[in-house]
C-alpha cells in the first residue's frame, strides 16, 4: 500500500491508535488527528513518519484544515478512519442539553464534517470510510441515552454515504466496537457494567484495541472492495446472543 494516505481521527490513543499502528505496519501514510495535544505529542514524538495534526473534528474549520495539510502532506486521501469519540454516561433525567450536545459534536457531528471535507478527495483515488459506532448504538442499554442514540445515528449515516458514493467507487463501512479496557471505556465502566459485559459476551472477556484495529483496516482496504453498507460488531458475539450465557457457564463449571 505504499503511497496509500489513511486519516484516523481520535488516534493519540486507544482503538485509533492502534488502527494507525497497523496501517503504517501495512505501507500506508497515516495522519493522526487529535484534540489532546498532549497525549498526540507523546504518540507522534514515537511514529516520526506520520503526520500529526492537533485538531477537534467538531468544529468544520479545522476539518477544512485536517483535509488541506493531509492534501499538502500525501497529496491523496485513500481512507478516512471516523474513530474519534466521547462517552457520558448517565441517567436521562441527568442528561441535559450540554451533554447531550459534548456527545453529539463529536460522535455525529464530527463524522459528518470529516466524511463530507474528504468525499471530494476520496472520489479521486476510489478510497473507503470506516466509521466507528459501538455495540451501544445496535442494541440499547441504561445510561447511555445520548452515547447510544449518537452511535445509532452513525449507523444510519454509514449507510447513507454508502448508497451515495457507491456510484463514484468509494466504499462506507462502520465498526460497532465491543467492550474494550481503553480510557474511554474505564471512565464509564463501572465494576456492575464490566461484570455485565463479561455475563453477556460469548468469548467473555473485553476485546483489545489491536482486535479492533485488524476489522477496521480491512474494511479500509482494497482486500474489502466489494463490502459497503456494511456494520460489522466486533464484540465477542455480544450483539448475536440473548439472556442465558451465565447460566451456561455455571452449568459447564458444574461438571468440571
Ligand atoms: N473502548 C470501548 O469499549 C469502545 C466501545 C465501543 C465503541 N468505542 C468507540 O471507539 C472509538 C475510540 O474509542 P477509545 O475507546 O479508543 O477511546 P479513547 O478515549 O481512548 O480515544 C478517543 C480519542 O478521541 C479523541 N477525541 C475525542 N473527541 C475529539 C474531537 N472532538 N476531536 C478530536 N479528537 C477527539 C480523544 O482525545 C481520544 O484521544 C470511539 O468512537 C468510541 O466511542 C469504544
């Protein structure tokens, strides 16, 4: 993939991190986009070949910015990883309009803005849009009226561009992450909630960023060429499993 230019968004740390690692490993260029200066200076201080940009894709002029230094930088974009996020969780009567708008500007705005300033630069080299929603935006669950009403909103946004850019060969796919130990996922993972997770996923156990980070670059890349529309959960069998697991479990470690 050498030449190949990939933006990920949300990339100082976590599953964005990760996903950068893994196309750099792969030959692509890799511009890493991140509001926290500091945590993208320490992570740009150890990948010297990739360009590092400070920026909040919520607001549409510096996504203007991200697409014309990345333009400046590569000269091409060939894949735009939509993977930054918040997450406030919370009761709905807690959940007030500056929250439910933090969670908004950056989980649906901010994917809309960065899919809409790259679409004319994705049309030229044929690339693809991976969006990142969550297990939370297809099955619903307490606390998360805003976080899980934003991630849904990215599924139907993925399918969207999807049928919309087919036509001029650029491919839209979304990742619904699973349960992964990020710093996203421990300031809102309760003990109760990590319990939980464990009860209801089949391969019981959280994911790693580098799991998420192989779905996310596949479906990026050409080896993907015919998938589009698609949401993929990469979640341990989360969201394909109803109540029972628990009992299972304790009925197999009864006969052990
Ligand atoms: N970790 C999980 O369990 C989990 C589960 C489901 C979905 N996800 C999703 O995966 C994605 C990555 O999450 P993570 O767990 O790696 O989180 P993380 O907090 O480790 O990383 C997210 C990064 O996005 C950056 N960011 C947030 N808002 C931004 C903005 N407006 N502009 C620029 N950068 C911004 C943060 O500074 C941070 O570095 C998110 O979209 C999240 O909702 C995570």
């Amino acid at each position: 993939m050498n030449g190949h230019c990939a933006i990920v968004t949300g990339a100082a740390r976590g599953i964005g991190l990760a996903t950068a690692d893994l196309f750099h490993e792969l030959g692509w260029r890799v511009v890493l986009v991140d509001r926290d200066s500091e945590e993208l200076d320490f992570a740009a201080t150890q990948r010297p070949e990739a360009l590092a940009l400070t920026l909040d894709i919520s607001d549409p002029e510096q996504v203007d910015e991200m697409v014309s230094r990345t333009l400046d930088w590569a000269g091409r974009i060939d894949a735009l990883v939509n993977n930054a996020g918040v997450a406030e969780f919370g009761p709905i009567e807690s959940c007030d309009f500056a929250m439910w708008r933090r969670v908004m500007a950056t989980n649906l705005d901010g994917i809309f803005l960065c899919s809409q300033a790259c679409t004319s630069a994705l049309k030229e080299t044929q690339g693809s849009i991976v969006n990142i929603s969550s297990i939370s935006g297809l099955r619903a669950s307490t606390l998360r009226v805003a976080y899980g009403t934003s991630k849904a909103a990215v599924i139907q946004l993925t399918k969207q561009y999807a049928a919309e850019l087919g036509d001029f060969g650029v491919r839209v796919n979304c990742v619904a992450p699973g349960p992964v130990r990020t710093k996203l996922a421990m300031a809102v993972h309760t003990q109760e909630i990590i319990d939980a997770y464990h009860d209801a996923v089949p391969l019981n156990r959280y994911g790693t960023e580098r799991e998420l980070a192989e779905a996310i670059v596949f479906l990026a890349s050409p080896n993907a060429s015919y998938i589009t529309g698609q949401v993929l959960a990469v979640d341990g069998g989360f969201d394909s499993t109803g109540v029972g697991l628990p009992a299972l479990r304790a009925a197999h470690a009864a006969r052990a």
